[in-house]
C-alpha cells in the first residue's frame, strides 16, 4: 500500500508570481500539499508568457504551476476579497509577493487574513523585506544578484560583474520560502497559532555566498573575481579535452590535488611547501593550471574521464541540458520525468527536489490552463452556481 504524501492534507494559496513565490508553493505541492494557484481574471501569471512556448503554450508554466489547481480572482474587488477569506479561512498557508502595503489597501493584510484563520502563515516573498527604506521599491532576484555581491564575484578578473543567465536569487530564495513556511507551521504545532514570514530575495544569496562578511569583519578581506578559478584552492578550473569538449576539475581536499598532480605527470609540485595548503596551491594557480590544461588538451573527454576516475580524482564533464538529460547518473536517480498534460501531451520536466523513503513526493499533472478548476474551488467552498455568474459578472473571476 502507497503511503500518503507527507504534505497532504496541507492547503496552500498561491498569489505570487514570477518566481520565488511560486516555485516556492510548486515545491511544497510536490510532496503532496493541495496548491491553490490564485490568477487575475485579465492577467494570468507572467510566467505563462516567460520563455519558449509550443503551439502557444508557455512551456516554464507547465513546470511551475505543476500540481496546482487553477482559479481566476480579482483581489482588489469586494467580491475577490470576500472570497479569497472563504478559501484562506481553509488554508494553512497564503504566499504572496505583491509590494508591501498592497494586501493591506485591498482589506488582505495580515489583520484580516489571522482574523479569518488564527493558525494560517503568510509567506510575504519580496525582494527588500516588508519594511525599510528600500522595502516598496520593485524588487527582482535580478538585484538580489547585484546588491548580494555575488556579480561581484562572478566573472574573469578583468571582466565586468556577471549575472546568470537563469533565475538564481529567486529560486534560492523559493527554496529559502519552503523551508521557512515548514518552520512557521512547525511553530504552530507547538503555539497553536499562525505567524507570517518576511523573505525578502536579496538575503538567502548572502547566506549562499558564504563567511564574506565575517571575512570582512575580521580581516577587512573582500573576495575578488577569479573567474573560474578558487582563492582557496587549485587546480580548480575548467579544461577543454583534444576533442573539443570541456571538463570541470575540483582539488577542494589535499589528497585529490595531489592525486591530480601524479595524473598529469608532475608529482614534483606536491613536494613544494606551498603545495601542502589550498590557499599555498591558489597563489600557484597559474603553473598548476598550466599543468592540468596541457595533459587535458593532449586527451579526449573520454580518456580524460577515465584517467580521472581511475585515479580517484574528482571530474565532471561540462554539460548542456541535452548531455545532463541522456546521462546515465541522472538516469538513475529519475531527475528527469515525463508527464503526461491535457495540452502537450508528454512533457519532460525535472521531477520533484529530493527521494523520501518512505513518503515520496511525486508530480500528478503539469501547469494547468488559466482559472481550469475556479468553478471546482469555489463551489468546493461553499460558493452556489449563481454566486460564480454573479462574481463573473462584477468582474471579479
């Protein structure tokens, strides 16, 4: 017998858009929460929109509204606002990522919404925080990745600040979101009673990017641009192959440089003083890389990842999403699955985050059509058939 999801029973409203927010609630919904997808009437989610689309249909959303129900509600109408109270007297969780002070004008803010539901926790996803000098101003991850420091960090030493080209502050700030909601209704459990979390976007990068304000505090150091190279250890670069292809090598632990430095012919470095540290190896970069680069480039990848793996030594080949979807490892652990959507068919997408084993997560459909489940939801609490015309009617489905 299938042991139930261990988010079920969980009730979510999705109001977020664009991304932390709702990848947030995708997240929590892939382990078995019921995820409610809350989308104005006349604007779906931009996310629908974002990217490439097939035959008109925009292909992020079928990932990002995977597992959700969708309904259609104009907040700021008197008809909207009553019955997102219905569905959040229900809930155990809201996620919202309007600026500060627009749930509040709309007669949503926390006071109403605890009102309705005492044990309910708001997730209020922004990208400065609910207060602060900064905290109404338009916020996206692409800031967080600016002001955090890490485009600081990230580029050639004599190139500009690089930003990725993805959605990096969002989804880890999406991850941040999950967790924090996990520890908010965990607090409830104990207290009884629901709280609101503040996750504003440019923070969880700090934490990714590490002990860089300690470093600060305590030395004054602030870490430079090093493109793919590491101030804490080498060799650590990628390599291209005879072939032309690429590879990505690590020496993070001691005996992996030195098992390195005996793979490519040149065990003489591991004798040398500085050898015996990381930081001592990075002031080195140059004459170890040069090292790595020259054995690499006389070799294709596949003796190369051969070597390596004999050796013991850590290697990765550099991967487009075409290799990282055919690979045997990926393959193994199920990181790709395909569902099956009402619109495209089948359609592949990464599957849920991490293996539980003993209540597993799982994907049970791909992002749904604009409000497909409003008449479902809304009737599920309580709303007749004449309701629903007449909310259609003042414009507020």
């Amino acid at each position: 017998m299938t042991a139930p999801a261990p988010l079920e029973g969980l009730r979510v409203l999705d109001l977020a858009t664009l991304f932390a927010g709702p990848l947030a609630a995708t997240m929590l919904g892939d382990f078995g929460a019921e995820v409610v997808k809350v989308e104005h009437p006349r604007r779906p989610d931009p996310s629908r929109g974002h990217g490439p689309s097939k035959d008109g249909v925009g292909l992020w959303w079928k990932f990002l509204g995977r597992n959700k129900r969708t309904i259609t509600l104009d907040l700021s109408t008197p008809g909207g606002r009553d019955v997102l109270l219905r569905l959040a007297a229900d809930a155990d969780v809201v996620i919202e990522n309007f600026r500060p002070g627009t749930l509040e004008r709309w007669g949503l803010g926390w006071e109403e919404l605890s009102a309705a539901n005492p044990r309910l926790v708001l997730a209020r996803v922004t990208g400065f925080g609910q207060f602060g000098p900064s905290s109404r101003r338009p916020g996206f991850g692409t800031l967080a990745e600016a002001m955090s420091g890490f485009a600081a960090v990230t580029g050639e030493p004599d190139g500009p600040p690089t930003l990725p080209p993805f959605g990096l502050a969002d989804s880890i700030a999406a991850l941040s979101t999950a967790y924090a909601v996990m520890t908010a209704l965990a607090g409830r459990d104990r207290t009884g009673a629901g709280q609101v979390v503040d996750m504003a976007i440019i923070e969880p990068m700090l934490t990714v990017l590490g002990p860089q304000a300690t470093w600060y505090d305590q030395l004054g150091y602030v870490q430079p641009r090093t493109g793919n190279r590491s101030t804490n250890n080498a060799p650590r670069n990628t390599y291209r192959t005879a072939d032309g292809s690429w590879v990505a090598v690590s020496t993070s632990a001691q005996s992996i440089a030195e098992r390195v430095m005996r793979l490519v012919g040149r065990p003489e470095f591991i004798d040398e003083e500085w050898f015996a540290t990381g930081a001592g190896r990075a002031r080195h970069a140059d004459e170890l890389d040069e090292a790595v680069a020259s054995w690499i480039g006389r070799h294709d990848r596949a003796q190369v990842l051969a070597a390596f793996e004999k050796a013991e030594a850590a290697i990765a080949p550099v991967y487009d999403i075409r290799d990282a979807m055919a690979d045997e490892q990926y393959r193994a652990l199920g990181t790709f699955t395909s569902v099956e959507d009402e619109e495209l068919g089948q359609v592949t997408m990464q599957n849920v985050l991490f293996r539980l084993s003993g209540t597993p997560g799982g994907i049970k459909w791909a992002g749904r059509p604009h409000g497909a489940d409003t008449e479902d939801v809304l009737t599920g609490i309580g709303l007749s058939g004449e309701d629903i015309d007449r909310l259609r009617a003042e414009g507020a489905l």
